[in-house]
C-alpha cells in the first residue's frame, strides 16, 4: 500500500513539471527559459532589429543597413564576454564602448525623429535598469 502511494505522489508531481518540457519536444524547440522578473531572459530578449523596426518604424533599406551593424555588435560583445584574461570590472567599460560605437553607426541611419524615438527608448530601458 505504501508503494502504491508513494508511485501515486511522484506521478502527481514528476507529471505537471514534466508537460512544459514535452510540449516544446513535440513542437521541436527547446523549453522556454524563464528570465528574472522584470528582465527578459536570454531565450526571452527577443530580436532587437524586430524591436527597432517596430518602435522606431524603420524603413526596408534601413532594416538592410542596421542589420549587419546589430550583428557586429554581438560578434563584438560575445568575443568581450569570452574573453577569460579580463576581469568583470574590466570588461564593462569594452561593452560599454561597443554599445555606444554601434548605437553611433545605428543612429546615422536615422531620420531626427526616429532619432528622438531612439533616445527616449533607451532612457525609458535607463530608468528601468536604475529601477525608477
């Protein structure tokens, strides 16, 4: 009888952990990964292109030239994080200035009232970020 409860209890509880994974097996793709709250995880981010050209209504030629730039940048900022010899503290002010050259490159593209759009957006991500 012990045993018939015990296999009751772990079916009860291995079964509804178990769904999410099985459901993402059958449609072919990994779980979703669940990021901290108030910050999307890495599976969760999203495609940046995606989120510039819908707030800031990029036209198709712009799509085409800030694409490579995007990709760039995180060829830039993986190769930073990899990066064993450096320390965190180190690596920020690198990150940092990869960021600000490519939202350079980014920003030249635009016209000044995507350029607006742009900079508001990244305040708003500002004060999110500092918690405001």
């Amino acid at each position: 009888m012990k045993a018939s409860k015990f296999i009751l209890v772990a079916l009860t509880l291995f079964v509804p952990l178990s769904l999410p994974a099985l459901r993402a097996e059958e449609a072919g793709k990994p779980p979703a990964r669940e990021g901290r709250p108030g910050k999307a995880g890495k599976g969760e981010r999203g495609d940046r292109l995606a989120m510039l050209t819908e707030h800031l209504a990029l036209t198709p030629d712009q799509v085409t030239k800030i694409k490579p730039i995007l990709s760039s940048e995180r060829d830039a900022l993986r190769a930073v994080m990899q990066d064993t010899s450096t320390d965190r503290d180190a690596k920020r002010p690198k990150v940092r200035e990869i960021r600000e050259s490519h939202n350079a490159q980014i920003r030249a593209l635009l016209t000044p009232e995507q350029q607006a759009k742009m900079d508001a957006l990244r305040e708003s991500a500002g004060k999110k970020q500092r918690g405001n």
